[in-house]
C-alpha cells in the first residue's frame, strides 16, 4: 500500500512539473504571431566611423647623451620653452678638446715640414674631433617645451640614456585603426571629434590628414587603415598620451525609417509588409543612431533602435484583449539591412505605420525561397 503511494506522489510531481514546463514555455512565445505588430520608426541616422587611440605630440625629441661622461652643465628645466638650435645640456669635453689641442700641434709640425700631402688627411681627422666635442651637447632640433626631465648637473650619463623630452605641442595628432568596410567613406578633410577620458565634458575637433593606399593586417586577422588625425590648437588640458574615443564625420545626418526584420517578408524576390494600421510618427529619442562597425566585421545600426519592446524578439507588446486589428493591407516596399534584426525602410511605408508580424507560413528570402522559422533574416 506505500508503495503504491509513493508512485502515485511520483505521478502527481511528474504531471506537475510538465506542466509548469509548458506553461513557461508557452508564455515565453507571447501570443500569436497574428497578434504581434511592429511599428515604422523615424530616427536621425549619423554617418560616422567610430575611432580609439592615444594623442601624439606634433613632434618629440628624446633628451639623450650620444657618449658617456659627468654632465657639466644643464641649461633648462622641465616646463621651460626652447627655440630651435637652443643647448639643452652639455657632457664634459675635456678629453676631446685635448685630443683636438694635440692634433693641431702635430698639424703644425707638419707644415713646418712641407708635408702637404700628410696635411689633407690630418684636416680631416681635425673635422672628425671637433664634431666629437659637438656631441658633447645637445641642442633642441625644433621650437617647443621640455615635457619630461630628469637630468643634473654633476649626474654620470650613458651614451643613449634618456633623461627626457622635448615636445611640439603646435598641434596634437594621432594614428587610429579603421576597418576595411569603413575604407569607401574615409576621405581626407573630414571632421573628427574626440573625447577624452580624462576632460569628458571637454570638446575636442579635428581633421582626417591621411591614410595609406595598402592597408595592414592585425593580429586578430583584421585589415585596418592606419589613419592618421590632426588636432590644431589644441586645449592645455590635452597632453600627449591621454587616450580618447571619438568619430570621424563621414556624411550629412539623416532621417531614415525602420522597422524590424520580421515585419517583412518577400515573395517572387519582392519585398512586401501587411499593414493593420497607422499611427503618430515614432521617433528615436536619443537623436538616432550611428552607423558603426559590428566587431565581427558587419554593420550595424543603432542598440536598441527601431523600439524594441520587452517580449522576445523585439516585439512589441501585443493588441489588448477585445481590440480588433484592421484587415492587414499588403504593401509593397522596398527594404535595406539597417543593423542585427532591423531594416531600413526605402519606400511604401510611413512613419508610425503598424506592420504584422511574418508568421513562417509567409516569410521568404530574397530569392522567393522559405525561410525557416518563421520573419526574413538579413543577418
């Protein structure tokens, strides 16, 4: 008799269970696809090739020592503002001027001896000298400000050591990676804006100098441009090293319409959607999208345009209970890929217009083809 009723508790939790089960499973799947309708939405489509990277100063000199010696003299500090040709920092040149002082001497005895011929080469040798004693010092190849130094009076220095560096700061530049399939819009001239992490509320504008005709393969296996950015006039905040977002203006902002995959479906190779009804034109709050690279290597529109709701999909909420839907009118449209999941809307459709869902019954593929599963997928 208990074991009995240990298999009929058993029974009891095994109906139970199936049935909580497709009770999940069926108001996970929301309603009806009949049921289910998407809305045309208009929103501000931005043309831009979004970038990242680090600022560059216009030009940089390492403070450096060409040989080993005591530093002597030290004629600037950091901070300070050098013109060009200006000394920066001279090593002891004792031994090269003895040297130099010695073979003058033994150039002198030479012409007291006529050795003409001797005397040439000895000129050379005398050439050689002095530029060592040159290499004594360093002078500033360009006008700018010493960002960095660590250097002394009395300090021992090594031959390539360096103790810090002189930056141009007329202007700021950068090299950022733009992907292949943003290469057709890449021309130089167009307007960048940069965001820096550093001054998030500080804006910041340049411009597209150039990019190379062969482009380079990273180590994830893609192909990039190497393009280079200029800022000019840049604000004293921006230092060279800070790190900045940013995009590149590639065309006029636009209004464009769209709606999900899913309300459209194509039969004979042609687009078409079933209207049930119109309304106020939708718009993207948020000012639109950007056009911008997906990272495995397609494009994509805006996150969360076209007003995905909050049933999976992206659908929106169904009609409410005792609602009547109009007798869907078929359109013909014309539709382009607009990001994961959405379309761009090209012609037949109006904002705020309320499209049916393709059930799998209806939903082809371009080439007149069933696709299964049921709405059109352009990715």
């Amino acid at each position: 008799m208990a074991g009995k009723r240990i298999v009929l508790i058993i029974t009891v939790l095994v109906i139970a269970a199936g049935s909580a089960g497709l009770f999940v499973f069926f108001r996970s799947r929301g309603t009806p696809d009949q049921e289910i309708t998407y809305t045309v939405r208009e929103e501000m489509y931005h043309n831009v090739i979004e970038i990242s990277g680090n600022i560059q100063a216009a030009q940089e000199q390492k403070i450096q020592a060409a040989g080993d010696g005591i530093v002597e003299k030290v004629y600037i500090r950091e901070g300070d503002g050098v013109r060009t040709g200006q000394m920066l920092f001279r090593l002891s040149d004792s031994q090269e001027r003895y040297n130099l002082a010695n073979h003058e001497f033994q150039m002198n005895q030479e012409r007291v001896n006529g050795a003409s011929a001797k005397l040439a080469l000895m000129e050379e040798q005398r050439t050689v000298l002095l530029q060592l004693i040159a290499d004594r010092g360093l002078a500033a190849r360009f006008d700018g400000v010493i960002g960095q130094l660590r250097l002394a009076e009395g300090d021992y220095a090594k031959a390539q050591d360096v103790f810090g560096y002189l930056i141009d700061r007329s202007y700021l530049k950068a090299t950022v990676e733009v992907v292949e399939t943003d290469a057709a819009r890449l021309k130089a001239g167009q307007k960048v804006r940069l965001n820096f992490a550093a001054y998030p509320d500080l804006a910041v504008e340049g411009e597209v100098v150039s990019y190379p005709a062969v482009g380079r393969i990273t180590s994830r296996g893609a192909t990039v441009l190497d393009t280079e950015i200029r800022v000019d006039n840049p604000a004293d905040e921006i230092i060279p090293g800070y790190s900045f977002t940013g995009e590149i203006i590639a065309g006029q902002p636009e209004r464009v319409l769209t709606v999900e995959a899913a309300a459209i479906a194509y039969e004979d190779g042609k687009a078409y959607a079933e209207r049930v009804g119109r309304g106020g034109p939708p718009r993207d709050p948020g000012g639109g999208g950007r056009f911008r690279q997906d990272p495995g290597g397609g494009e994509r529109g805006p996150a969360g345009a076209g007003g995905r709701g909050g049933f999976p999909g992206g659908r929106e909420r169904p009609a409410e209970a005792g609602q009547v839907l109009a007798a869907p009118e078929r359109v013909a449209v014309e539709a382009a890929p607009y990001g994961r999941g959405m379309v761009r809307i090209l012609s037949g459709l109006e904002a705020g217009d309320r499209l049916q869902a393709q059930s799998a019954g209806n939903a082809f593929g371009p080439g007149g083809r069933r696709r299964p599963g049921g709405g059109m997928r352009l990715f």
